[in-house]
C-alpha cells in the first residue's frame, strides 16, 4: 500500500544519508583525472564529484545511469535496468558524454535511449562526474556536463606485490541479478600487467504496483480505451551481459607506454515491447603514453581508442530488425608545461572519427561519417588566496551523409573563465563562466523515421544551427574539521537550442516529432551540509542534508521535457573500525512543469539503509555490503525517463555482496 504524503514527509525529516560527499577529510586524497590538471575536486572551479572505494561497491548498481542518479545534480533516463544514461542538471543525450579512462565510450547510447552505455561499473576504480559544461577539454559532446569511468585496464604503476586483484560478487532482489566480477593487477620490474572479467544476469524488474502510471490510466480512461493491467513487474526487462579485458604497460623511470583489449556483450529486452531485445557487442583497444620532461614543457600525453560496435534490434527473436554499425576511434595528445609567473596549463590536440551505418526499414538515421578535429587550452596561476583558470577549444566537425542530405561541417569555439578565492580559512569562493558551442549531430540533422523505442516518428532539420549557451556557475564552500557545506548555484543561457517537438501529426500509427531551434534557459542549485554529531577518533557519527533543483524552459515559454524535480533529503552515516551503517532519504517533489505531450509525475520518497563490514583475512580483506533501496515500496517514477509512464523504478529491494581484495 502506498505511504501518504505526511509518512513521506515525516521520514524526510526524520532519515540521514551514508553522505554520498560526506567524507571531507577523504575528498582532499582524490584526484580527478578527467579535470585538466588532475587535481582534487575543491582545487578546480567547477562543481565535481567523485565516487570510489566502499561508497562506489554499495551505489554500484546493472547500468552507470542508475549508478549515479542519487548524486546531487544527477538523474536518469531510466529504461529499464540494462540501459539507463546519466542526466546532468538537466541535459543529457548528446549534451552529456561518458568516458572511459578520458576517452570516449564510443558506443551508440546517446544516438536513442534504449542503447545501453558499454561501460562497466563493477570493475571500474572510480567514477568521475564534471557538473557544467565540459566542452573545453572533451568536445561539444560534453557541453552539459560528463561522466568519467576510471578503470586501470592500461596500467600506470608496477603493483607492490607481484598479484593483487579483487573478486566481486553480488544479488539483487528486485530483478533476481546475478553478478560476478574479478580484476587481477601485477608486474614486475618495468613491467605491469591487468585483466578484469565480469557476468550479469537478471530477470524482468519487480514493482510496487500497476506499470502504467495514474496519470497515463486516467488519460487512457478518458478516451475510451483501457488500461493494459500489468502490475507487479515490468515486462520484458530481463537481461544479460558479461565482458572483460587484458591489458599490460612498460612503466619506465620517466616513460610508460601501454596497451589494452576489451569486450563488452549484451542482451536486454526493451521496455514497452512485447518481445523486443536488443543484442549488442563492442570490441575497443585502448592505448596510452607518456613522458615527463625537464624544462617549460614537462609532461606529455598520448591516449587512444579504437572500437568496433555492432547491435541488432529483434521485434521477436529470430526476427531481426534494424541493425546498427558502428567503426570509431579517438586520437588525444596534450603537453602540460609550466610557462613562468606562476602559470601553468595543458594544450592539447584531439581528433575523433566515427564511421555509423543504419541498417534495416525502421532505421531512423542515415548513415554517416562523422570527423572531429579540436585545438585546446587550459591554464592556471595561483595568487595569494586566488586561483585563476582560463581555458578556449576550437573544434571543427564534418559530417558525410549517405543520403541526398546536405553534408555538414562548422567549427565550434569554446571560452571559460574560472577562479577560486580562498577568502578566509576553510572558505572558497568559486566562480566559472563558460562560453559553449555544439555542433548538431546527424540525428538532430537528418532524422527521418520511425523510432520505435521512443514511440515517435522523428525528423530532423539539415539546415540547424549550432548551439550556443552561455554558463556561469558559483559555489561557496566550507570545508572545516566540523560543519562542512557546498552550495552551488548555475544559470545557462542558450541560444537556439536544439530540441524535438510534437506537431500533432500522425505517421506509421505514431506521433511526428520535429527538431526545432529556440532560446533556452536553465537554472538550478545543488546545495549539502554535514554536521559531525559524535566524532572520538574512533567512532563517527554524521548528519548530511542535501537538495538540488533544475528549471529548463524556452524563451518561447514553453516548458522543457524530462526536467527532473526538485528532490531534498537527509541522511545519517555511522562508522566505527571496520564498520559502516547510513540510512537517508530523499523526497521528490512532483513535476507539473510539462513540455506538450507529457504526464505529470506524483511526489514520492526514496529511503535507503546500506551496511559494510571489512573483514580483515591474513593480509587480505573482505568487504561484506547490504543496501535496502526504495524501502518504502512506493511507485517511484524518474521524470527525465522517456519511459515514466510505462516504467517505475523498482520496488523495495535488497541489494547483498561481498568483495575480496587481495
């Protein structure tokens, strides 16, 4: 039975969190590798998190989206549990790029949101998220914000011990997943070697209630039509998917160079399909080198990526339908120097090219080839109490259709300017402007069919503009030995944004959407404290309050779609020795602040408890973890989900593990 507004309300007030960034005195350790100089997330400009350790082995969860969707700023596309994209502040498909190791994914997930992300988190080391535009660094691809996969499949150390790894497995009650991982790290003398493996299975997803939301039954009431009365799980759900990779690096006194090999398979129904799945395979080579250097410039970087993708979408097994290729490779280069004065950056070069073949009658998108050639820059100076960060990209792109399409190509340049005043002890003020260009890519161009997992027959506009927004984004942080605090505050202003809009046409039984040009507008706030209420050296006790907040609409007053609500919370986390007990919840408000054609989605409360014991074996470890999630069973529903309406998030659930590290 569904719990009423005041219980929702009164276990807000009363739940804490395992604070997600609580851990001030640990946030100082962390680097971000995906920031330009990788330094720690309170040294940049730009609001950043970072997820690893035992925190990362209890949010862990069978897609990145879902992963992350608890972090402040962060939501998803939730479409069921194998595929599910991160949404930042907001903005997600191509506005929000996922990295593995600074580089590309390369896979096809932001192109539709039924495409799984071929990234895994189970035997990655940390993820990485960039709040913001991120474009100066990655391409216009990140121009709302990005999500860096940190693995050490091209290894950069020698192992103190000849063989360290992890073997990881663990359930989930609410899909019945079935997962196993290991990673196996070693080396000697110049020499370092990895490989990793992992295996997922789980069955259609298990919900409180009806899978239809009330507000799509009351609508389909009203037009004379029934409801489909499936209830207590989702149809069609079930999923599989294993990889793993090997990889070794010669790691010199000053040099390292290195290589790796990885594969990623999957089969996943798709939501709202009676027996549509979709089986996908990528094949990737990473590699990387670097120098370090005496003098102005002293350290050089080369990384790539090489990747083969293939999947089929099968309207029924053994009746296979659109298939999508998918050759791609990323080149990046950048010499970190120090140039005098007290200033000191990186510039780099990145090249990107992605050969896309759409095959079969409902394929949306022609094929094309698409080339990206880039130029950037980042430099620092600290003075006094002030950091000062100042950063441009230029970045051309050529987009070859297979079509009597017009081609495209435009350059797209990007500004930003940052700083950081460490205006009195434990206190900083942080300021980042950013000015953003995006290229239009080729299914914002050339769409023109049937898109069947996101019910809607869509066309695209050859003649588009680039996307320009301009971003300013403040944070005022506090980071004492007892209250610590982080508020930020962000307003984007774009202009013509790029977007897709019913016409209230019908073609091939479904709605005609069209992608459209208007000013937008984005504004929003993500705010946190953590109070420490016991703290004796050997046992810690604190309190996390947390909110966030997005509004997206266009100059032409309508409202944007999937704009997640406004959520806050409250949480308590406990540690002692070897153990770790939180609890927390998190409201969120309903969303009635609708685009045309869209659902309202009703309020609701997601409450957690996680538990972790590190049991020491010899010289060994091992982690036992338990994490209840949405434990009060309520039919919980993510509004920037294309699928809300049809797919809730699972019911109350139990999530069990343990990981031996040695």
């Amino acid at each position: 039975m569904r719990s009423s507004h005041s219980l929702r309300v009164a276990v807000v007030a009363m739940l804490v969190s395992h604070a997600v960034v609580a851990q001030e005195s640990k946030t100082e350790e962390v680097v971000v590798t995906s920031s330009a100089l990788r330094e720690s997330p309170l040294e940049v400009a730009q609001p950043t998190t970072v997820v690893a350790g035992d925190e990362l082995r209890r949010q862990i969860a069978a897609s990145i989206g879902e992963t992350l969707s608890s972090e402040l700023g962060v939501s998803s596309t939730y479409f069921g549990p194998s595929a599910s994209r991160p949404v930042i502040r907001g903005l997600g498909g191509d506005r929000v790029q996922v990295l593995q190791d600074g580089l590309a994914a390369l896979d096809v997930s932001s192109l539709s949101q039924d495409h799984a992300v071929t990234l895994e988190s189970v035997v990655s080391q940390q993820i990485e998220i960039i709040k913001g535009p991120a474009a100066l660094l990655y391409g216009s691809g990140a121009s709302g914000g990005l999500v860096n996969v940190v693995s050490s499949r091209v290894p950069t150390e020698v192992p103190a011990k000849a063989i360290t790894g992890a073997a990881e497995v663990r359930h989930d009650t609410s899909s019945n997943e079935r997962t196993g991982a290991f990673s196996l790290d070693g080396g000697a003398g110049n020499f370092a070697i990895h490989a990793d493996y992992f295996n997922r299975e789980t069955d259609d997803v298990e919900i409180p209630g009806f899978a239809q939301s009330a507000a799509l039954r009351r609508q389909l009431i009203e037009a004379g039509e029934e409801p489909d009365g499936v209830r207590g799980h989702i149809p069609n759900t079930a999923g599989e998917a294993s990889g793993g990779a090997i990889g070794g690096s010669y790691i010199g006194q000053n040099a390292l160079g290195g290589l790796s090999y990885s594969r990623y398979e999957t089969t996943y129904g798709i939501p709202g399909e009676e027996a549509a799945f979709i089986d996908m395979k990528q094949d990737r080579i990473d590699g990387k080198a670097e120098l370090d250097l005496d003098g102005v410039i002293n350290k050089l970087r080369l990384t790539g990526a090489y990747n083969d993708y293939t999947h089929t979408e099968f309207e029924a097994p053994g009746v296979p339908g659109t298939v999508f290729n998918q050759d791609a490779y990323e080149l990046r280069f950048t010499a970190d120097h120090e140039l005098g004065g007290g200033w000191r950056g990186t510039t780099g070069l990145q090249y990107v090219n992605v050969d896309f073949e759409a095959i079969g009658e409902e394929a949306f998108v022609p094929s094309a080839k698409t080339q990206t050639l880039s130029v950037f820059a980042f430099e620092e100076r600290h003075i006094n109490d002030w950091t000062i960060e100042l950063g441009a990209r230029a970045e051309q792109q050529k987009i070859d259709v297979q079509a009597d399409l017009p081609n495209y190509q435009e350059t797209a340049v990007s500004l930003s300017a940052g700083t950081v005043w460490q205006f009195a002890d434990e206190h900083a003020l942080a300021l980042n402007l950013t000015r953003t260009q995006r290229n239009p890519q080729a299914a914002e161009l050339y769409a023109n069919g049937p898109h069947i997992a996101a019910q809607r027959f869509e066309i695209g506009d050859a003649n588009l503009n680039q996307e320009t927004s301009m971003t300013a984004d403040l944070s005022l942080r506090h980071t004492g030995e007892r209250i610590g605090w982080t508020l930020s505050a962000y307003y984007n202003d774009y202009t013509d944004y790029i977007y897709s809009s019913p016409t209230g046409d019908i073609e091939d039984d479904l709605p005609v959407y069209v992608y459209l040009q208007d000013g937008a507008k984005f504004h929003g706030f993500e705010a946190e404290v953590t109070v420490p209420l016991l703290d004796d050296g050997q046992r810690h006790l604190g309190l996390r309050l947390a909110s966030d907040y997005v509004r997206g609409k266009l100059d032409n007053g309508e409202d944007l779609p999937q704009i997640p609500p406004l959520r806050f919370g409250a949480g308590l986390h406990y540690d002692q020795d070897a153990w770790h007990v939180g609890v927390q919840a998190f409201y969120y408000n309903k969303q009635d602040k609708l685009a045309a054609n869209e659902l309202p989605t009703s309020s609701f409360t997601l409450a957690e408890a996680d538990a972790s014991y590190r049991l020491p074996v010899g010289s060994s470890s091992v982690l036992l973890f338990l994490r209840g999630t949405n434990l009060l069973d309520e039919d919980a529903r993510q509004h920037a989900s294309p699928l809300k309406d049809i797919a809730p998030l699972p019911g109350r659930a139990w999530h069990i593990g343990a990981r031996a590290e040695f």
